[in-house]
C-alpha cells in the first residue's frame, strides 16, 4: 500500500503529523516516539526574537480537552537555528517550523532567516497571533490581513507556505479564500478555540489569562465540519487537527478533505499516539482495500 502524500511538492512518507506547540522540535519527545515514524515534525512557535509567554497558571483541564494560554512562548530564532534545527538533521522526516509574530516584519524576519535552512522543508504560518498594530485583533480574524500577510510572507519565503487558520470567526471558508487569493500553498486547520474556566472554589479564572485556546477530543467535531467546508470552498490541500487522538479520528478527517492530518493534544497524555495513528491508518486501509492512501481524501460529499 501506498501512504504516502504530497503537500505543495513535498512528500511525506505518510500522512501524520504533530501539532504546533505541543511536541516542542521534537528532542523533548524523541526518548518516546521514533520521529522517523511520521510524516513530519512540526516545531513549536518561532519568533523573531525570545518570547516569555504568559503569566502562570496557563494551562487547566476541562471536559474531554484542556485550555491553554501558553502565549506562544519560545527561545527565538537563534537558539532555535542553533540548537533545534541540528538536532532534527538525525532523523528522515520532514520538518515543518512555525512561524509567529506580532507584526508583519515579525514574521517576514523569521521567514527571511529559514529561506537558507536546507533543514526546513515548510513554513506554517501562525496567523492566530494579536497583531499589535491594529489594537491586539489576531491576524487571522480580518480577511484582508490574512491575504496581506500570506502574499508578503510567499514573497519573501523560499519554502512552501502554509496558513494556519483560526476557528475563532463568524465563517472559516472566507479566511480559506483569502488565504487561497494570497498565494497560499497549504492550509491547515483548525487552531484553538477560545474558552475559559472559572475556578468556583476560588473565585477566580482558572487561567491567568482569563482566557485560553480549547484543544482536545471535545473540539474534534467541530474541527471535522470546518475542514469539510473549508475543503469545499477553496483548491488548496488541507492538513486537518483539532481533537485527533486515534486512527479513526484521523481518517474521518481524511474522509471530509484533509490530505494531511495533525496530532496536538493526545501527545500529552499518550506520547506515542502519532505512532499507533499511523499503524492504525494502515490497519485501516488493509481492511478496506484501499492501495492508495490518497484515495481516502475528501471522498464524503
């Protein structure tokens, strides 16, 4: 059989991969999972210099998922040349880094500086980040920042592009196609969710933040939905998380459109999920007669 898949001329030896932010560059993990197993590694948030992130506490439990409001914290570009991208030489899988920013030549910064790691293989771009200019409004709630940045940043990058969206607007199909009219090459969704928690013995928020991104096998459906629609309105391959923590998650994902799929919160508590995901996908296709696993994408209509 046949797993793997092309993302914008990029092969990955099969569609499985690890969600931004929560698989570090993959050193932290590596002791536990066979980074050779998976399609790609995809790092942690890179800035164009050191974030602290938020205050503590920043991460807390809820139903079936989990809140975080991390704040995108990372060492910056230089340590993550000097110290990340090195260590990720050992493995043969592709790597994905994810950029973030606060501006616009934040993230043009950091895209600039990858175009020469032969390392990188793509760029994700984290378009769900507060964009100081225009008063805090992430990038990835105005149709018209999505396409401004997705075109500067395709200008500048040497890699292939992909525009990670933001579940947190009225209609995700609008900021597909504007992301598509950018130049675009891959999306993938979807983020977090916006929550929050109270804490009713203390009386008080549960996060620092007050606020936090929602993760986890609760939002799985409502990520499921989004990439259906998202598959239906625009041309461009899709890597589809949000709530995957089995191999028929993954697959039902595949099923509404994704070509790719991402794995974020299961690695917390099962660190070897992406691995039984993909031994799953393949267990899947034995029992289906499916040759190809490309044949699976977006084939629920």
């Amino acid at each position: 059989m046949n797993t793997s898949v092309n993302l914008a001329g990029v092969c990955l030896k099969n569609p499985v991969m690890v969600a931004s932010g929560t698989f570090g560059s993959g050193q932290e993990y590596s002791e536990f999972v066979d980074l050779n197993a998976l399609g790609a590694v995809v790092t942690k948030g890179v800035a164009n210099v050191p974030w602290p992130g938020n205050p503590t506490p920043r991460v807390t439990e809820v139903r079936s998922g989990m809140l975080n409001a991390i704040g995108l914290q990372n060492p910056g570009i230089d340590v993550f040349t000097r110290r990340d991208l090195p260590f990720l030489e050992q493995f043969d899988t592709k790597v994905i880094v994810n950029v973030c920013g606060k501006t616009t030549s934040d993230y043009l910064e950091v895209v600039e500086r990858l175009g020469d790691e032969r390392r990188v293989d793509m760029l994700e771009i984290n378009i769900s980040c507060p964009n100081v200019k225009e008063g805090g409004i992430a990038f990835g709630q105005d149709p018209k920042a999505v396409e401004e940045i997705t075109r500067l940043v395709k200008q500048k990058a040497k890699q292939p592009v992909i525009i990670k969206l933001s579940p947190n607007v009225t209609d995700i199909t609008v900021m597909a196609k504007a992301a598509e009219a950018g130049g675009a090459d891959v999306l993938s969704l979807i983020n977090t969710l916006t929550g929050m928690k109270i804490d009713i013995n203390r009386q008080t928020f549960a996060l620092a933040n007050k606020t936090g991104g929602m993760s986890g096998p609760a939002i799985h459906p409502i990520a499921v939905r989004m990439v259906y629609q998202v598959a239906q309105a625009v041309k461009l391959p899709i890597i589809g998380m949000g709530g995957i923590e089995s191999a028929e998650d993954a697959i039902e994902m595949m099923l509404a459109g994704a070509t790719a799929v991402s794995v974020g919160t299961a690695n917390f508590y099962r660190p070897d999920a992406t691995v039984e995901i993909v031994r799953g996908i393949e267990d899947y296709m034995t029992r289906m007669h499916v040759e190809d696993v490309k044949d699976l994408v977006g084939i629920v209509h």
